[in-house]
C-alpha cells in the first residue's frame, strides 16, 4: 500500500464543515416511550425507589410499547440536580432515548434539605439494577430492552458530583457524563468521591458553562475533569455564553446564549459522547473535537492514554479523508492504515492490520489540548478499497493501541 509523500497532510485541524448526516443533536431514529415507575430495591437495601424510564418504542408517548425487536440497548442513567425532579430532563433523556438508549432517570433526593449525592447515586444503581432484572423477565414489558454489558451515567449539578459515587459503588459503570458538576462541602460532601476520581479508568466527559453562576466552570466544574487522570479517554467541553441550566427543559435564565442553544449544546455534546464511546461510533468525534466543531461556541480539549480514533470522507474535497485522535498531551501518536486485517502481537497488544500492506501515516507528539486531525488526499490507485486504520498512543515507555476502525477509501 503506497501513500506517496506528495499527498499533503495538514496536522493542524482542517477547515471543512460537519456532514448533514451528522447532527448529534436532533431526535434520532427510534419512537419514544416513558413509564413513571416505584420499585422495591431487593438488591441493596433502598426500599421504595422511584424514577422515569425512556425508552425506544413502537410509538411515540406514556407507556406505549417498548420496541424490544430493535434491542437490546445500552442502559444509562441521569441524576438530576438539586431539588430538580426527573420531568425536568424530560427533553434530553428523550432524545438520547431516540438514539437507542434505555434511560433511567432517578427521581429521589429531590426535597431542598437533607439529601445527599451518596444516597441519590446508591438509589439510581437500585433502579438500574431492576431495570436490567427486567430485561429479563419474559413477563415484563421490558423484556429483552437492555444489553447486559457496561452501564454508563449522566449527572447535572448535584447530580453530576453523584456520579463519582455511583461507580465507586458498581464497576459496571464505565462511561460518565458530568454537566456543570458540582464539586464541594453541601449535599454529602464530594470529597471521597473527587479524590477517588483519579481511579476510574473509563471514559468521562464533563461539560462547564462560562456564565454560571451556580457551578463556577473554573472553580467548581473544571476540576472534575482534572481529576479523572486515570480515565482512559476524557474530554472537556466549555460552552461559552451558557449558564447553569443548560441540560433542563427550561434552560437558560443567565447566559447570553439562548436556552434552545444551550439545551441543543448539551443534547450534542452528552448525546454524541455517549454514541462515540458506548455505541463505539468515534467518527462522531469529529463533530465534538475535530473540525466538525467549528461554529460552535464551545471550547475543547482532550486527554488520556486510550486512543479515540475516527475516519471519515473529506467534505470539502474529493477524493480524500480525515483521521482524528485524541490522547495526553505530549505522548507520541501513531496511525497506520493497510488494506487488509491481521493479528500480530506486540508489546501494547495485538496490531490488528495486514502488515503486507501496512503504511504509516502518522507520527507526530500530541499537541496541547490533546486532539490531532488532519486531512489526507488518497491516491487515485487505492480509490474503492476498504482502508483500516490502528491508532497507538505511547508515553512513558507505555503505550495502547487503539480498536481497528475501516473506511471505504472515496
């Protein structure tokens, strides 16, 4: 497989806009149905637990059909703020809903004094836990409607420090979504939970608004994301103009962006965070981190020692591609493309391309902020084959390869 030199690279991100196939934030394919349920945890001891269950349907409404055919789905669930109840979250636990998710949203903890993170994040693994017991239940009308793989959890505010406990409680939890996350002394306090953070070794994303005037983004919120240095993938996504609420229904009270761009920011960000990594779709990365962000008023970084990788066309030329990564800053990033699969053991695992037909296309130290995308032209002789790409991130003396990802070369 020959790349010839004369096919520019351009290592800084690329001009080019996101593709209309591609908008993260609108309603997804699936019908969705919700239940209001109260359930007696027989797992932890939580007795009464109550929350709001959205899932994809036959069609759209309360308590319609679950379409448990199309299944099953990831189960993830949401943590509301302070005194927020679930209907608060209706709209984006809808739409992530639509995308082929079973959300669970806990609706305890919601009286103004006297609760606590630890108890809201040990209430929502009861109800996650029931809500996987019923997928199994040939009499329920959830049967066969959630995946028995990794959970993964979404939290705004007091719920967003909920969430450092709920996977210090159950390892299943693997990917977490934190909006405007709260980090301090009220609600059950979050130190055990912040200062164990670094040990969580999943993927995390935590989203902050420069107008809030709740959750300080720099004082209260971008901390969280500092402290998941153990995470294999983190990203920080800093809305500029947004305020606290951006995630609620009734979002924006402070910012100077409106609340329908901020709701819209978040139902992106959360939404195709959660595709990328638990759909294991990293193309969406692109839109989120690489140049299919551009226009968007939120700022980005990246990190971690578990390479993403994404490929996809070049929208603004033909006969090209885009590659994508994010890493530590500083590590050494790699990418490789052949036209064929292959397993050959090496000291950070297996190398999964042919390497008959393996060409290096990247080499280069991760920059600042901890994303690198660029664009390829492909030469005209490879044009209608299918490419894989592997992705290896090495840095102080260790190294991980990426999952292998293909692309039909345009």
């Amino acid at each position: 497989m020959q790349w010839p030199s004369i096919f520019p690279l351009i290592l800084a991100l690329s001009a080019f806009s996101s593709l209309a196939a591609q908008q993260l934030e609108d309603h997804g394919p699936f019908q969705v149905g919700w239940r209001d349920v109260s359930i007696q945890d027989v797992h932890y001891g939580r007795g009464n637990v109550q929350g709001r269950i959205y899932y994809p349907a036959t069609s759209a409404g309360y308590a319609t059909d679950a379409d448990g055919g199309a299944g099953p789905f990831p189960l993830v669930s949401f943590m509301h703020g302070w005194t927020q109840p679930a209907s608060d979250y209706d709209d984006y636990c809808s739409q992530l809903a639509s995308w082929g998710f079973v959300v669970m949203s806990n609706d305890t903890e919601t009286a103004l004094l006297f609760v606590t993170m630890q108890s809201q994040a040990k209430d929502t693994r009861a109800l996650m836990q029931w809500v996987e017991d019923e997928s199994q239940d040939p009499q329920s009308w959830l049967q066969d409607m959630v995946d028995l793989g990794d959970w993964s959890t979404i939290g705004h505010s007091m719920g967003g420090g909920s969430t450092s406990y709920l996977l210090r409680q159950d390892s299943r939890v693997r990917t977490v979504v934190m909006f405007e996350p709260y980090f301090g002394p009220l609600l059950g306090n979050t130190s055990v939970g912040f200062n164990s953070f670094d040990e969580f070794s999943g993927s995390v994303l935590v989203i902050g608004a420069s107008q809030d005037l709740t959750n300080n983004w720099w004082l209260v919120v971008r901390p969280w994301f500092d402290q998941a240095e153990g995470a294999g993938r983190r990203a920080w996504a800093l809305i500029e103009g947004g305020d606290h609420f951006g995630a609620t229904d009734w979002a924006g009270t402070n910012g100077f962006l409106s609340g329908a761009e901020q709701h819209r920011l978040h139902r992106r960000y959360g939404t195709g965070f959660l595709r990328a990594e638990v759909k294991q779709e990293p193309v969406h990365y692109h839109h989120l981190l690489g140049a299919g962000s551009e226009g968007q008023p939120v700022s980005v970084e990246a990190a971690g020692w578990n390479p993403a990788l994404w490929v996809l066309e070049e929208p603004s030329q033909a006969s090209g591609l885009v590659l994508g990564a994010f890493g530590d800053p500083g590590a050494r990033l790699r990418v490789g493309a052949a036209l064929g699969t292959g397993q050959t053991s090496t000291p950070w695992g297996t190398l999964g391309l042919d390497m008959a037909t393996l060409h290096e296309l990247v080499d280069r130290v991760v920059g600042s902020n901890g994303i690198e995308e660029q664009s390829l032209a492909v030469p005209s002789n490879l044009s209608g084959n299918i490419a894989w790409f592997q992705g290896l991130l090495l840095d102080g003396g260790g190294g991980t390869l990426s999952p292998v990802t293909s692309l039909l070369l345009p």
